[in-house]
C-alpha cells in the first residue's frame, strides 16, 4: 500500500503519487482501488529514488534513464535469442563440426564464426 511504501522509503504519499502520474510507476490497484506495489514496482522505485537522490536527475531524465534501461534488456534479449538461434543453425547444418566442438577439450570458435569484440 502506498503508506507503507511512502514509510519505508521516507518519502510522502505524494511523491509516490507524482511518480505514477509522470508514469514512473504503475502500481496495481485492488478493488477499492488502493495501489498494490509489486516487488518489480519497488525495484523501480529504488532506482528512481537513486537517480533522484544520488545522482540528482530530474524526472524528465529518469523517464530517459528507464526507458534507456528498458530498451537495453530488450535488445539484450533480442541478442540472445539470436545466438541461440545461430548455435541452432551452426548444429544442424554442420553436425560434424558441432560435434568436434563438444567433444574438444579447449572450446574453439569455428573458423566461420565472427565474435564481436567488447567495446572499450
């Protein structure tokens, strides 16, 4: 509930209030329509109140932040779906290839496959 969440946090029902209305948060809402704060609601809350406090962003730039971060884990998950689905292709069209590569004692990269390099 929101007194709990406004307690705990040190931070008046208001605010809370505000943060839902910038679309910061979205908690649920029970029957008689109290919010319901999830444990994802709180984890999102404990970075707007980072950025804020700590880091002294406004909440035009929380808003970019989180939608940053947001976008960064989808394209993450996008990026494993996607070796996944070459270590398929890798498998099933060069099945001796994949074997040598399972049964070897140092893994190796085929010949064929360029990893990326890390960004410094």
């Amino acid at each position: 509930m929101i007194s709990a969440v406004a307690e705990t946090y040190g931070i008046h029902p208001q605010t809370l209030r505000l943060y839902e209305r910038e679309g910061l948060l979205k908690p649920s809402r029970s029957e008689g329509n109290t919010r319901l704060y999830t444990q994802e609601d709180i984890e999102r809350l404990e970075v707007v109140l980072s950025l804020t406090r700590e880091l002294g962003v406004n909440l035009a730039g929380v808003e970019v932040i989180l939608n940053m971060r947001r976008r960064m884990e989808e394209m993450q998950g996008e990026m494993q779906d996607f070796i996944a689905y070459v270590e398929r292709e890798i498998a099933t069209r060069s099945p001796e290839l994949n074997q040598k590569i399972q049964h070897a004692l140092v893994k190796v990269t085929p010949p064929h496959v360029i990893l990326a390099r890390p960004r410094k």
